[in-house]
C-alpha cells in the first residue's frame, strides 16, 4: 500500500463500482439486494468485493437494515458532492 494516503483512496475509490456503491447508500441504509439492482445488476462478486474493501476502509456498515454509510462514509460523500456538482454543468 502507498504511503501517500490520497494515493490509496484513489485507489479504493477508483475500483469499479466502488463510487456508485457509495452514492446508493448516500441516503438510507439498502439490504444487498436492492443495493445490487440498483449498481446495474453488477455481480455478485464484484458487489461483495467491493462491499468488503469499503467496510474495511471504514466508510460502509452492514446494519439490520442493510447495508450504509458510517460517518466517516457520510463525510467522504459530503466532500465528493462537489465533484457531483461540477460534473451536472461541465458533462
């Protein structure tokens, strides 16, 4: 793992579906099968990879309710909304 740590959650949020799955979760928890249709049918694999790597980063829960934001997963989001923004008027 880099010692750079902006260079490792590039890396984290850079996988595939890593970014959709947090948007997905940025309002209510989602229990994994609703999550799964709602990332395109992504595999089940993937999903639960994914999952996996952004619970281990400490961004995602798995709560009775499904699966959600911690609140360091709330402010990751909060600072990724701008980008959000700017891609609704550049693209």
């Amino acid at each position: 793992m880099s010692r750079h740590p902006i260079a490792n959650l590039f890396d984290l949020l850079g996988r595939r579906w890593a970014l959709r799955v947090l948007w997905e979760l940025r309002d209510e928890p989602v229990p994994y099968r609703r999550l799964r249709e709602r990332c395109d049918e992504v595999s089940t694999s993937v999903l639960a990879t994914r999952l996996r790597e952004l619970t281990a980063a400490g961004v995602v829960e798995h709560t009775a309710r499904g699966y959600a934001l911690t609140d360091s997963g709330r402010e990751l989001l909060d600072h990724l909304r701008p980008l959000n923004d700017w891609a609704k008027r550049r693209l």
